[in-house]
C-alpha cells in the first residue's frame, strides 16, 4: 500500500529507511566520466536478478522525463530535489511507489524505503533485503574501520538514514516547536521539512532522522531515534490536550473554518492548501470533524502539490490553484 495511505495515528505519518551504497574502485558519481555503463550495471543488479524484486520494479531514466514529472516524482518522496534538474541519473520504482532506489544521485545507489505509520524496523529489513540482492552481483566500497564508503563522510559508517515524518500543529499552535525540536539537537538528531534537507515543515510535517551514521549499527540507530520520536508524540499529545481544555472554543473554531474554506473554495494555493489540510487532520484524529471522503487530507496534501495537480499540462499558477480547489471539494 502506497505511503500516504496507510493507516496512522495522526502523528506518526510515515517510516523512511535510506540507503547510500558506492560501487568498489569506481569514482563517486560527481567524478564519473561515464555514467550510462555504471547506471546499467546497477539498474540490472535489480532488474536481472533471480528474485521476485525484478518483476516489481520499473526504471525511469531522467533523461526521459520532463522537468514537470521529476518535480512531481519529488513531491511524491521517489526522488530527492537533487535530482530534478539531473538527466543522467535513474530511478527503480515498484509498484506500489514504497521501494525507489536512486541511482547516480550523490552516492551511486541510494536506497529508500518508505511506508505508512511507525515502521522502522519493519522498513529496516525490507531494506536489507532489497541491499543483498544488489550485493549478489554488485561489490560495495567498504573499509574495515570506517563502513561503507559514501560522497559525503557524514553518511559513511552504515551509510543508513533513518527517518519518521511527523504531524506536529499543536506544537506549532502553541509555539512550542522550536523549544522542542532544539532539546534533541545535541543528540545526534536532525529535524528537516517534508521533502528533507534545505526544505520548509509546510504542513506542519517534520522529518525526524539520525544525523550521525558512523560508529553506531543500523539497530542502535533505529533505537535512539525510537526514543526521540517516541518523546517528541508524547509532547503533541499533551499540547493537544492543552488547546482542548484551554483554549476549546477558539481552538475548534479554526479548524471548523479550514474545513469550511476547503469544501467550498474556488481556488486555492499550495502553501494554503497544505496548512488548512494539516487543521483538517487534526480535526479528525481528535474526533471533532469525520471526514469520509475519497481521499484522507495527507493524500490530498500529496496529490494537491504543484507538479503533481498540474501533470503534463504545463498549468498555470492560476489553473493550478482552481483545480486544486475542485479537487479537495470533491474528495475531502
């Protein structure tokens, strides 16, 4: 099942597991003079291989797709912004866009599992399954003391990101996010927006991951974020419950009102869309909106994003934001 909709607890939204793998005695992908050849030899490690992973994944070739698709792949969370204005690089998606594995990105594999709710050691071992079967034909650059070796040293070591995109409003609401977030940073944590490094929380949706990948095994990773996240749902919860039995009328009054200005709204931006659905979902899983349309608010966030709305049809920002409208009216 597609991230976006899996079931969730309204705060804990999705489980991200990455990958950065190098092939041995070959120049990162920024040296690499012919990248077409490496690019077929890992896409076949796939593609080629005796498993039943080979019938599951599609390749894309960046070369091959507009700038409006690539856009949308990153809206999606298949590709990383990095990858918008490449045309050598390639993705494998499968089916169900939970599994994409990047290649010729800053690493020459990087990858990625995705999945709905909090999954990490879920998502952790289907990532370690997906990395032997690559491993069958592939040898990885790896040193005895440092791990596996990667473009940039601070993803050397297990070369893993571990990550949980978080729902935070209450926190926002009450202005506390930034007093909480800052209480980790000293731990090895890293807090970023929902399309990852050098992006906004739009939403209010926060990736938490590690930030540190050399010196500690795939489990201890997984295990100290567990403890941040687990932490940090705990303190959405009791904000939440603060707005409730403090600040009820007021509190339930605006997200009343997003619901209102998105079942009847004309047109609608991005930015206004993503932080009136973010209300809706917190309407929801508090119990004070039931919304029982076609699609949940975080996949609408998803399907209401920019290159995602406008497709192939080279919209303008004016056209986007009245379809975006119809299409929130009709499935919220």
């Amino acid at each position: 099942m597609i991230w976006y909709n899996d079931l969730n607890d309204g705060i804990i939204l999705s489980t991200r597991i990455r990958l950065a793998r190098n092939i041995d005695k070959t120049p990162f992908p920024s040296r690499l003079k012919d990248k077409t050849k490496v690019r077929e030899m890992l896409s076949d490690s796939i593609l080629k291989s005796n498993s039943t992973l080979s019938k599951d994944f599609t390749l894309y070739e960046l070369s091959k797709l507009s700038q409006s698709e690539k856009t949308a792949m990153t809206e999606e969370h298949l590709i990383s912004p990095q990858m918008i204005n490449d045309n050598e690089g390639a993705v494998l998606v499968n089916k169900d866009k939970t599994m994409s594995i990047m290649l010729m990105e800053e690493d020459h594999i990087r990858l990625q599992i995705i999945k709905g709710g909090y999954a990490l050691d879920e998502a952790y071992d289907l990532a370690d399954k997906v990395d032997d079967v690559m491993e069958e034909s592939l040898t990885y650059a790896f040193d005895e003391k440092f791990g596996y070796l990667t473009a940039c040293p601070t993803n050397a070591g297990t070369g893993m990101r571990a990550s949980v995109m978080m729902h935070l409003p209450a926190l926002v609401m009450t202005g506390n996010i930034s007093r909480v977030l800052q209480s980790f940073s000293g731990m090895g944590i890293a807090v970023r927006g929902m399309y990852g490094e050098g992006t906004n929380a739009d939403g209010a949706l926060y990736q938490i991951s590690n930030s540190i990948t050399l010196g500690l095994s795939e489990q201890e990773i997984i295990e100290k974020l567990k403890v941040v996240v687990n932490k940090i749902s705990d303190m959405e919860k009791q904000a939440r419950e603060m707005l409730m039995n403090n600040r009820k009328d007021d509190f339930t009054d605006k997200l009343m009102r997003s619901y209102g200005i998105l079942k009847y709204a004309v047109k609608i931006t991005s930015q206004e869309a993503k932080t009136m659905l973010s209300e809706v979902m917190l309407a929801q899983n508090m119990g004070i909106i039931e919304c029982n349309g076609k699609m949940t608010p975080l996949e609408l966030m998803i399907k209401s994003a920019p290159s995602v709305i406008g497709g192939k049809d080279n919209l303008s920002p004016d056209e986007r934001d009245k379809k975006r409208a119809e299409l929130i009216r009709e499935n919220l």
